[in-house]
C-alpha cells in the first residue's frame, strides 16, 4: 500500500490565498483506514516540528515522526504510520525564539478532558437520522430559520448535573432538553459556547480547541446526537461562536510558532484589557481562513443552523474598552477596525454562499448602523441581531417584588 500523499499544489494555493473552505481537511489530524494518521500544522516562523503521543511514549526522540515544511505555505506535514485512531498527541514546535513548545493541535477534532490538553484522533461514526439523512437537510434548516426566531439560551454544562455534580453528557441531554424546550413553545435552542475551552466553571467563552468540541459533553458524536434529536422536535440549534479572541493558554494558540501568529504582536492591538486574552489578527490571510472555516465546519459537520457571533463590538472598534494612548488608529485615522470588518463581510458572504438558510447572528451591543444590512448596501451582513438589552431587562424586571412591579415597566 503506497503512503499517502502531503498536500497538493490547489490545496497549498488556496490556504495561501486564504481561501481554503474545509481548511479541517487540509490541516490538524487524520487518521487513515486500517491504521497510521496523516499530520499538518500552520507554524511559518518554526524551525522544526514533531509529532509526540501515546504511540512514542511522549517522548521526542527516535519514535517521534518528524513534518516536514510544504514549500512556502509554513504548513508541517507528515505521515506517522504508528498513530492510532482514539490516541492522544500533540505538536512539538520548536519556535523561531529557540524556545520548545508542546501544542495541541488547533485542527483537532476531539481533545482531552479539561485540564489535561492533548489532542485524541477522531473519526465520526454518527448516522443521521432519517429526517437530516439525505442533502434535503440543508432545506429544512432553511424552514426552520424563516419567520420569527424564539430562542431558549443553554450552558450545557450546568443545565442539569447528575447528583454528584457531574455534567450530563450532550446525548443525556438531548431528549429532556428537546422536550422541555419544544414543549415550551421555542423554535430554536441557542448553545452557550461548546467548543473546547479550560476552565469548566465558565461559559465557555475562552476557547483553546475551536474545532473540537468540549470534552466535559462526551465526544463530538454525543453532541452531533443532540443536534440530531432537537431536529427531531422541529427546533433549530444556534452555537455561540466565539472568533474576537482566544485565551493566552501557552498550550493552544498563543505565540504558536513563537511569534504572534493568530494574535496580533503590538499590545495595543493584540490583548483584549477586559478578558486578558489574545485578539485575533483579523488582517492576516491565514487567521481569516481559519476563523471562516471554523464556521463553516460547524455548520457542515455538525449541522447546526446557525451562528451567534460573541462579542462584535469588541472586533469593530479598536478603542474597545481603551484609554487615550492605549489603541492605534485605522489607516484613515478612525478607531473603526477595518481588518475586522472585512473579516465579517467575508464570513457572511461565505456562509450565504455555502451554506444558503442558515443564519449568523451578531451580538453586538452599540449603535453601529447596518449590522443587517447586505454588505453591499454598506452593511455588515448580519442575518440578525441578538438583543442583548431584552434578556437583562427582562429578566430584572421579574426580580422585582410584584408590588414594586408597576413602577418599572419601563424596563420592558
């Protein structure tokens, strides 16, 4: 049996074009039939690169499968005939400071339970159902998404727990919360983040795996279940995506190569001073393409029917929650983020083009005009806009004691 091939002259254009749109094919880990995994990885600036796991001890020696640089891409690629599929691994780049990093992959499609951080090789074994089987699905999640929208916001992780404190996993959950949420009435369920993030008493919000689902959940085809059973019931699935910024983890994406690579390197672009995380350089090819394919890889292989974009204010303007001093203005002078706004002009039209029905919501809290308007009228290009104000006022309103109740109908 031949090896199997690195990547090819139309794959490597297109990723440097930033073009790529199942970038997850391209990149990360990909086990093969009958055994052994193929190896990619974005690090420009390394000066070399391994794979280590459970099949070389963890060790970086002999045993370890050495990627070899794919011409001027800055993808590492190798075929490591050993790997296994459901084994862990992670990259061992020795970046452009001279300084070795262990790095899970930020392709990968499953990772460890929280707080160990390796990535596992992942294949899907889930069937979908009769109603999502054939390609008509991308029609009825148009259907679905057509009128009003009423949504029932979850965090998986503490909607319902087992008595010893343990989360349910996203197949446990599927059946009660379809029901509860379809016998209520609501239209769509909208997912607090769920992609792989450190910190299990959070929401979620700082993402170190964006293609892998979080572990705490069970495996991606638990949550693929989920999504398959809510469809069952005639409710859409949203996922709060998170592509504003990412945490400083020295395991995932931060100074991967060793050099600000997905982040920007001046301070007064790159760290976020609210959440003390890294922003993403929306301005650089490769980051975009990440960004855009992570979307659509959530809409392709998991179906979800939409996207609720986190944080769009803090992508727009680069004086977010800034002092005087602390902030560069764009190229015109402005403190609009100009890199950022083409990214979101490109990730709606991508996504209108790829996958037509489906929505992209913006959570943005200011006044910016046009945040629904089709980006060729000037607009951002937003489906829709979630409002933020409705569900704090809302529920603040019915906190009050019911004698104070009539003082306040304002806030509604």
């Amino acid at each position: 049996m031949s090896s199997p091939a690195p990547p090819g002259d139309l794959d490597r254009h297109l990723f440097a074009e930033g073009l790529h749109r199942r970038l997850w094919e391209l990149l990360g880990a990909h086990p093969l039939p009958g055994g052994g995994a193929t190896f990619a990885v974005w690090a420009p600036d390394a000066t070399s690169v391994s794979v280590v796991g459970d099949w070389t001890g963890w060790l970086d020696d002999e045993r370890s499968a050495a990627l070899e640089p794919q011409g001027s891409t800055g993808i590492w690629w190798c075929h490591d005939p050993r790997a296994q599929l459901g084994q862990r691994y992670k990259f061992r780049v020795t970046g452009a400071d001279g300084i070795v990093r262990l790095r899970a992959d930020p392709m990968a499609r499953r990772a460890e339970m929280a707080p160990r951080t390796a990535s596992v090789l992942e294949l899907s074994e889930h069937h979908w159902s009769d109603a999502t089987s054939d390609d008509g699905w991308r029609e009825r999640r148009a259907q679905r998404n057509r009128g009003r929208l009423s949504t029932y916001e979850v965090h998986l992780g503490s909607w319902r727990r087992h008595p010893d404190g343990r989360p349910h996993s996203a197949r446990e959950l599927a059946d009660p919360l379809a029901d509860w949420a379809a016998g209520l009435g609501f239209t769509h369920v909208e997912l607090m983040p769920v992609a792989t993030h450190p910190f299990g008493g959070s929401w979620g919000y700082q993402v170190t795996g964006y293609y892998a689902p979080d572990a705490r959940l069970g495996s991606p085809d638990d949550l693929r279940h989920l999504i398959d059973v809510c469809h069952d019931r005639g409710l859409g699935v949203l996922m709060d995506w998170v592509p504003a910024h990412f945490p400083r983890d020295e395991f995932a994406l931060a100074r991967f190569d060793g050099t600000a690579l997905y982040e920007h390197a001046d301070p007064r672009r790159g760290e976020h001073p609210d959440w003390g995380t890294l922003v993403f350089n929306h301005g650089r090819r490769e980051v975009r393409n990440f960004l855009v394919a992570n979307a659509l890889y959530w809409l392709d292989e998991f179906r979800v029917d939409g996207l609720r974009v986190d944080a769009v204010a803090s992508m727009l303007y680069r004086d977010y929650s800034r002092r005087a001093g602390e902030w560069i203005p764009n190229e015109h002078g402005g403190r609009e983020d100009t890199d950022a706004i083409g990214f979101i002009h490109e990730l709606n039209a991508v996504v209108a083009e790829e996958h037509p029905g489906a929505v992209v919501i913006a959570e943005e809290s200011t006044a910016w005009q046009g945040v629904t308007t089709p980006v060729a009228d000037g607009g951002l290009g937003f489906a829709r806009k979630w409002n933020l104000g409705w569900m704090h006022d809302t529920l603040g309103y019915f906190s009050r004691d019911p004698l104070h109740r009539s003082h306040h109908h304002g806030e509604l």
